[in-house]
C-alpha cells in the first residue's frame, strides 16, 4: 500500500467522521419533542463517549 493510498484513506475517513460529529451536533440542538418524533436517541445514545482515536469510525 502506497503513502498517497493510505493518506487518501484517512482522509477518506476524517471526511466520514466529520460528517457524521456535524449531523449529530445539529438533530441534539433540535427541540427534545422534535428528536423524539424522529427516533433520535437510539443507539447512538447507548454508546459510551469514546474518547481519544475513535475519530476514524467504528471498526
């Protein structure tokens, strides 16, 4: 695997987290009534705060 690959990668993988920090962020700044009509918390409020290295996703 070639350093371009693996970077691109990574950057593939930051681009994914970021995504989906800045969708969070936005449905937990919604109204409670509103986050409970759509389904939100589910899961992802199971999920303890992971801390250091989770940036990359779930694997």
């Amino acid at each position: 695997m070639s350093i371009l690959s693996t970077l691109g990668r990574i950057a593939s993988e930051y681009n994914a987290a970021r995504a989906r920090y800045l969708t969070e962020r936005a449905v937990r700044a919604l109204p409670a009534e509103l986050r409970k009509d759509i389904g939100w918390p589910d899961a992802h409020d199971n999920r303890a705060n992971l801390g250091v290295g989770t940036w990359a996703g779930d694997k």
